[in-house]
C-alpha cells in the first residue's frame, strides 16, 4: 500500500463520515440543544442582546392628534470578534514504515492501523465540541454571577464579558444567605429562592420553566425539610428520603415547570485535568426553547485550503474543519481539527441563576 492509496483510506471525508456516524448515537450536549449551531463567514460576531421586555400600554391619544412615536425599548447591539481554535497529531515516518507493510485489506493489522487515525481524529473532532460547550456552561452558570466566557491555554487567553456594567449580575443572579444555603436542610427554602428567581425572569417578560443544576446540587433537594414536608402534604406519606422522581414531581407541580435537567457531563481541559461542565451549589432557571446561537466561523482551512489542491478539507457540524497536508521532508501525514466559534445569548435576560451553597 503507498502512501496516496493510504491518504485515500483516512482521508477528511473519511474521517468525516465516520464520526459523523458515531456521534449520531450519542446523547448531545445541553448546550447544543439551547444554542444550535449556525455558521458566517468572517470572524465578527454581531447579535441584540435582550431585545424582549414586558409589554407597554398605549399612551393615551386625542382623535386627530399625530400619534406619540414610541421608543425602542431594551435594544442592545453587541459586537465581538469570534476565537480560534486548532489543533492537530502526526502520522510520522515510522508510523508508515509500520503501514508500508500492509498490502491488502484483508491484512490482520489493517484495520488496527486505521483505527489508530480515526481515533486520532476523532479525539480531535470530540475536543472541538468540548470548546463551545464549555464556553455555553459558562454563561448559564456563572461563578459569582460574573457572566462571560475565559479560556487561557498555550500562550492565548480569551476573555468575553456578557455583561458589562453588571446590569444582568444585579437583576438575575441570587446569592442565598450563609444561613439559608441548600446544605442547610432545616433552614433551606429551595421553593421561595426558585419563585423568586422567576420572579427576576418574569420582569424581563420570560417565564421560567427549567431548572437545571448538576446531580450534587440536586442530591441536596432530597435532605431539605421544606420538600418533605411538601411531599407529605400532597401524598400523605412521610419519607426519610425522597427519590429523584418524588422530587421532580414535587418541584413540577409547585413551581409550574416543564422540566429538570441534571446535567453531569465532564471533559478534560488542556492540562489534563478533569472537570464538570455545571459547578457545583448552581442552579440556573431557564425559559423554554433556545437561549441563543453557537456560531461557527469559516476557518483558514475552508476559506483558503478547500478546492485549492494544496490540502485535503472537509467541514463537519457546521464549520468544524478537518484538514490533512503531507510534508515531503520529512515524510508526515499531517491532521488538523479547526474551529472559529462563540455564542450569542440573545435570551440572557430570560435566565436567572441561583447560588445555592
């Protein structure tokens, strides 16, 4: 096997298809169902940040008076420039001595020679997902109510801030008092916090009908006394522990909500090290429907290296870039995922977020 009929068997399409096929099984992101992908081209992203209020009666009129011309209310245009991401792996000279050997497709180590690439690019692939996700986590649930995005690695720092001025911190974010915090079972009011965070959402025009937290923050609803009571109250039964769906029907019922979502996902930073995309002692109170956009710029590889017979590209989930370029000296296979992405949070006045603990 030479190294065109090779490149042919791992080529981007290939790769392409191949993870496409496998994330398709899996269960998505949350933040891929609150922020569908689109994609622009360029790097500026422009969106209206907070455009819904409550409505505003009429002003008052005389018959054949001109009419009070009406404001805009709530508007603000917000303009960013979008990061960058990329990263890539080898197949270097010795990998295709290795792969020099394989003469058919029937050879034993075929089939783990390409699954070694594929599973390259599919940590790849996977990473590039890992990126807007945590950018999104950030934004729902914000640490100290500080909302905006921050990641730093390999000499790059990205720093967003969602809410200069802190005009969303002061008006949607809740810190519980030290002495009525969820860890606290006898005191706790998970109820009247919840109520009053929609309350905050309610101001804005929304409706909140989503909670979503990580399982630490929810295992806290099982100890707290206001809920058993609660749950004894409507069934009669009193229970030393209630089980997540007594607590769900509980919480749905009393605060009006649709839904949830406890939400434990983790991924790897750059250094290694594991983290939950959710903290812990945060709950966030969302509208239904979508919140905002990941938008997805047109990268380098697209834009310049697509069709241009310099390299081999193919674009998945909307702008993710897979690009394969062979080095002559030394011989190298070369593998890139690339990105260009941020969210909008057009919504952001319709979300409320509580520091439980």
């Amino acid at each position: 096997m030479n190294l065109i009929e090779f490149r042919k068997l791992v080529s981007p399409k290939v790769i392409a298809a191949n993870w496409t096929e496998a994330i398709s099984n899996q269960i998505p992101y949350l933040g891929e169902t609150l922020f569908p992908s689109k994609q622009k081209a360029g790097l500026d992203l422009k969106w209206i940040k907070g455009a819904k209020g409550l409505p505003v009666s009429l002003m008052p009129s005389a018959f054949d008076a001109k009419a009070t011309f009406r404001s805009r209310e709530g508007f603000k245009f917000t303009e960013t420039e979008m990061p960058f991401f990329r990263e890539g792996f080898k197949i270097k000279e010795k990998d295709r001595q290795e792969i020099l050997r394989i003469r058919e497709a029937n050879d034993p180590y075929m089939n783990d020679a390409l699954n070694r690439v594929f599973d390259d690019a599919a940590n790849l692939l996977d990473g590039a997902l890992v990126v807007p996700e945590r950018m999104i986590m950030q934004l729902l649930f914000p640490e100290n109510g500080d909302a905006g995005i921050t990641i730093e690695a390999n000499g790059v720092s990205y720093v967003y801030d969602y809410d200069p001025g802190d005009t969303w911190k002061t008006s949607n974010y809740m810190e519980i008092s030290s002495s009525y915090t969820w860890d606290k079972p006898e005191a706790a009011d998970p109820l009247g916090d919840v109520q009053r965070a929609q309350d905050k959402i309610k101001a804005q025009g929304g409706v909140g009908t989503i909670l979503a937290m990580n399982n630490n923050t929810f295992k806290l609803f099982r100890a707290i006394k206001q809920i058993k009571d609660l749950f004894l109250t409507i069934n009669g039964q009193a229970l030393g522990v209630l089980t997540d769906p007594q607590i769900v029907s509980v919480l749905k019922s009393t605060l009006q909500l649709d839904g949830i979502v406890v939400y434990d996902k983790q991924y790897k930073d750059e250094d290694g090290v594991t983290h939950s995309f959710v903290p812990d002692g945060y709950v966030a109170v969302l509208p239904a429907g979508p919140l905002g956009n990941t938008w997805r710029g047109t990268t380098p590889e697209e834009a310049d290296l697509m069709g241009s017979g310099q390299a081999d590209v193919a674009v998945v989930n909307q702008g993710i870039a897979i690009t394969q370029i062979v080095d002559a000296h030394p011989v190298n296979i070369n593998t890139f995922a690339s990105e260009i992405v941020l969210p909008s949070f057009e919504r952001m006045n319709e979300v409320a977020v509580i520091k439980v603990k």
